[in-house]
C-alpha cells in the first residue's frame, strides 16, 4: 500500500515539493514566510528601494538607470510602472518565449506603450526547438532553455549597455532584497544566477556537439565572464523585497494599465491573468505534476488561501477539478501543433510522459500501471489529508493481513 500524500494544512501544497518543509504543527514554510511579512515596515523597505534607485541613477542622463526583464505579464508589466512612478529611466529587455502566443505579443506591445526603451532578444528557433525537445527527454522540463535565457539575456543587455543595476520582480525561493541591497558584496555573480536559476543539473555547455547544436548556437544561454560582470558592477534587485508584492494585486494594476487577460481561466490552471505568453508552458506545468503531485492550480490555490481570498476547502477542490489535467491543449492551441514545432508525436510524449511519472503518487492497478481516465488523466493517491487510522480499524487492518 502506498504512502499517502501529507499536505500543507493551512494551504495546499503536497510534501514532495522541493525544498518544502513541513513544521510539527502542520504548517509549510512558505506560509511561515508568509506570516512573518506582517512585521515588515514596508515604509522603511521603500526608502531603501529609494536609496539603492539614486545610488544607481544615471546623473547626467546618458544611460539608463537600470535594465528591467520584462515578459509583458502581469509582473513585469507591473514592475515596470513602479519604476516610472518613482522617477527611473528603465531599459526593458525581453527574451522572448519558448513559443509566444498572440495575447503575449499584444502584452508586450502594451508594456512599450507605457513609454519605455525596450529591446527583445529571440535566440535562433531552430536551434532552441532542439534544446526544447533535449530538455523534455533529458530532464523532464520543456522550458529549460527558456528558464537560461530569461536569466542571462538581461545580464548580457545590462553589460553590453554598461548598466549596473537590474531589477527583477519576485524571488520566491529567498526573503532577501538581492545583492545591491546586501551591505558587502554587491556584484551579482555567475554563481549567485547558477544558484537562482533551477537548471535540474543540465548545463549550457552539456548542450554543445549534441543534435547539431554548436558552441555558437549557445551565446545568449551563457552568462557574461566575471570579468566583464566586475567592469560593469552589474547587481540586482528583487522589487517584491521592497514592495508589497500580490500576484493578483499587480494583474488589476496591469490590466487597468492595458494588459490583457485570457477570455478563461487557463488550461491547468485556476485563474485567467497569468502565463498567458507560451504555449509550451502547459507541458511543463504538466511535467511538474507528473514529478511532484502538484501543478499550476496549486500553486495559486496556495497563493489566494494565504491571502484570505479562498477558503482551505474551497482550494482543494479547485485542485482536485483543476490541477494536472492532460495538457491537452494551452492557451487555444492543441497539444499536437505545440509537440510538432519540437517534432515530437503524442504517442513519443505520452512515453516521455511515463518514464516522468513518480507512481508512488498516483493511482496504479493491481499490475502497477498507471490508471488513466477517458481523457488521459492520472488520479493522485489523495487530495488532502489522510486521518491516521482509529485504533479500532487499525486492528481490523491487523487481523485482515493476518488472515
Ligand atoms: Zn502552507
């Protein structure tokens, strides 16, 4: 008999995330994380941010004050108006996307609109294609190669530029404002960004002499050298450590800003504001579920259950109907359009899928196969708390194996 799933009971989330720790009252540490932001005095974090903003200022007007990665979501989209509103100069850089939809696009044009300098950076899609198809068979994640360039495209930009400071919007994994917050070293370095970047053990350079791809197919995925990132002094920040950061709270901002948001809530996902920018990104929420047990409606559902906005109940309910569907489609577009841009056949996914899959989570028949529905959907063991078994049932359990 399989172990069932422990989860978060104040939110949802299920043990197997990575890093997660769940505490002996039952609480994860990302609500703990949560809690304690009560106690920030989010005024004197906003006069650091001011601080940090003059203190890289361009005095004369000749550069820009900093380089801001934006993808025209809600977040960027967000952090951008931020910036303008407190008086910065902003270079916006994109990397584009993996396979970027038309409403991304359209978001994207409306960040410019906004009034800033921007510049995009599209790596070659033949070759990134490839690194796509690598990614997902090698280590389960499609959007591995999108995960490299939306970390080293900017900091390439603010070296070529010769602008120090980068501003980037949330950091989930750490509470701290980012090296040009920290009071020693404030050069951003290669290894900080290794660490950021979450690249599931497949580096850059394993990439060169495999399916055609070369050494120079690989610049915009490699970071500058440390000697170049010391000339420029290049560092960062992370704006939700200065500022009070809501998902949901920078969509209305976006959207009263002109962002678009889906016409539904997003395949796999609970809400309709985010995301919105690759049609790969279904695949690899997906992947995540199939690893981990949880997939993009968790990790929201988790979001509105701290802030009040959904109850506990509710949430795992949402989870259950929303989280690790068959991605059967994303963003309007169907599974085998998206497969073949990376000349890959549903039938070659759905083995991918397979070799993915951690069975200890899911249901499986008495022969240990995986239970699908009419619709390809796996079942979890179990969607919420399991009550251990009363002493009563747990000598019923007894004498049933003894027999
Ligand atoms: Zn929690």
């Amino acid at each position: 008999m399989a172990k069932p799933i422990t989860y978060c009971t104040r939110c949802v989330m299920p043990e197997t995330k990575p890093d997660l720790f769940i505490d002996s009252q039952g609480v994860c540490n990302a609500c703990r994380s949560f809690e304690s932001r009560a106690e920030v005095d989010w005024d004197v974090r906003r006069s650091e941010l001011e601080a940090i903003l003059e203190r890289y200022r361009s005095r004369d007007g000749s550069s820009y004050d900093c380089v801001v990665p934006v993808s025209g979501g809600k977040d960027s989209t967000y952090q951008v108006l931020r910036l303008l509103e407190l008086g910065a100069n902003p270079l916006c850089v994109t990397a584009t996307t993996d396979s970027l939809s038309d409403i991304g696009r359209r978001n994207i044009e409306n960040l410019k609109r906004r009034g800033v300098d921007y510049v995009e950076v599209t790596t070659n899609p033949v070759v990134r294609r490839r690194v796509n198809r690598l990614a997902l068979t090698q280590v389960g994640d499609i959007s591995w190669p999108e995960h490299v360039a939306i970390f080293t495209i900017p900091i390439r930009i603010a070296v070529q530029f010769g602008v120090p400071l980068v501003v980037w919007g949330e950091n989930s994994q750490h509470e701290y404002g980012g090296p040009a917050g920290a009071a020693e070293s404030n050069t951003l370095t290669r290894r900080w960004l290794e660490e950021f970047g979450g690249l599931l053990g497949l580096r850059v350079s394993d990439l060169a002499g495999r399916e055609g791809i070369e050494r120079r197919h690989l610049i915009q995925y490699t970071y500058p050298t440390d000697e170049d990132l010391a000339r420029v002094g290049v560092t960062g920040l992370f704006l939700g450590y200065y500022l009070p950061w809501d998902g949901y709270g920078n969509a209305l901002y976006a959207q009263a800003h002109g962002m678009e948001t889906y016409h539904k809530p997003v395949e796999g996902s609970i809400v309709n504001y985010e995301n919105l920018d690759n049609h790969q990104t279904g695949i690899h929420d997906y992947f995540k579920f199939l690893k981990y047990g949880f997939g993009r409606a968790t990790d929201l559902a988790c979001l509105h259950v701290r802030r009040g906005r959904i109850s506990r109940e509710d949430a795992v309910r949402l989870v259950k109907e929303h989280d690790g569907r068959f991605p059967w489609e994303y963003l309007g577009r169907g599974l085998e359009d998206i497969l073949a841009e990376i000349d890959m056949t549903l039938e070659e996914f759905v083995r991918v899928c397979d070799r993915f899959t951690n069975k200890r989570l899911f249901r499986t028949d008495a022969r240990g196969e995986l239970i699908r529905d009419a619709h390809g959907n796996l079942t979890r063991l179990n969607d919420d708390n399991v009550a251990a078994p009363s002493e009563d049932e747990a000598r019923l359990e007894l004498s049933t194996d003894a027999a």
